[in-house]
C-alpha cells in the first residue's frame, strides 16, 4: 500500500513539475500594451501607433500630419519614415517621390511595419522621418518605448 502511494505521488511530482517547465519554455513575450506617441516640428506632426497583431507579432503604424495654412509639395525617399529597434540606424534606400500636402492632411505612405515580438522587457523604438520641404531637408527624430511581457 505504501508503495502505491509512493508511485501516485512521485507521477504527480514528475507531472506537475513537467508542466510547470513547459510553460517557462513556451512562454512567448506580448506586448504589454499599445503605444502612441507623436513627435511635432513647425508644421509637420509624425503620428507613431504600435500595436499587437496577435500573439507572435506586433506592428508599427507611422503617419505625417501637415498643419500648414498653404498647399505644399515634398520630396522625399523611401521610407519617409525609417523605425529601428534597441539602435538608432535609420536607412533611406528607396527613389525619390513627391507629394502635394494640403492642411490638415494625413500622408500614409508606407503599409505597417509588421515585427516579430520582441524579448521581454523594455525596448527603445526610434523614429527618423526625413524629407525636402523646398525650403530645407526636414529630419524629424524622436524615440519611444514598448515593453513586452
């Protein structure tokens, strides 16, 4: 009888140590929540929006917002807004386009940028949006953070 007893609790032990153990191991980080953040310069507003797209992914949403009074044209390459992650190395590596910005305007001109998730913790998002005004080369930098748990 002692030996039965032995064995059913050594098989709950093994079990619930087993299970335990797996679920350390597949725990996949999330992100904790969405992030919003914005960053303004003269008459141009960057709109950043980063959300989970299920558990494995997160996206980057990125937007300009002109807030001038008069239509204006820009030049700019691709991406006109360039996210990295942990390290500030932005690269513009497309063509050349041009857009006529009216008042008040949104520009979307990149789809999202899908990621996989990151590890758990704090991480820094860096946000570089360049482009030609006509009158000066805008760089608009700034930073945020996400975390993942």
């Amino acid at each position: 009888m002692r030996k039965k007893v032995l064995i059913v609790t050594l098989v709950i032990i093994t079990i619930s140590i087993g299970v335990y153990l797996f679920s350390i191991f597949n725990h996949q980080p999330v992100l904790e929540k969405t992030v919003i953040f914005k960053e303004e310069y003269n008459d141009y507003i960057i709109h950043i929006r980063i959300e989970a797209v299920n558990k494995e992914q997160f996206q980057v949403l990125r937007s300009l917002e002109y807030i001038g009074q008069e239509k204006l044209s820009i030049k700019h390459r691709t991406p006109l807004t360039a996210i990295t992650m942990d390290k500030d190395n932005p690269v513009f590596t497309g063509s050349h386009r041009n857009r006529l910005l009216l008042p008040g305007y949104h520009y979307h001109p990149q789809d999202p940028l899908v990621y996989d998730n990151l590890t758990e913790g704090k991480h820094i998002i860096y946000v570089h949006t360049q482009f030609d005004d006509g009158e000066e080369i805008v760089n608009i930098k700034t930073k945020g953070e996400v975390y993942f748990e």
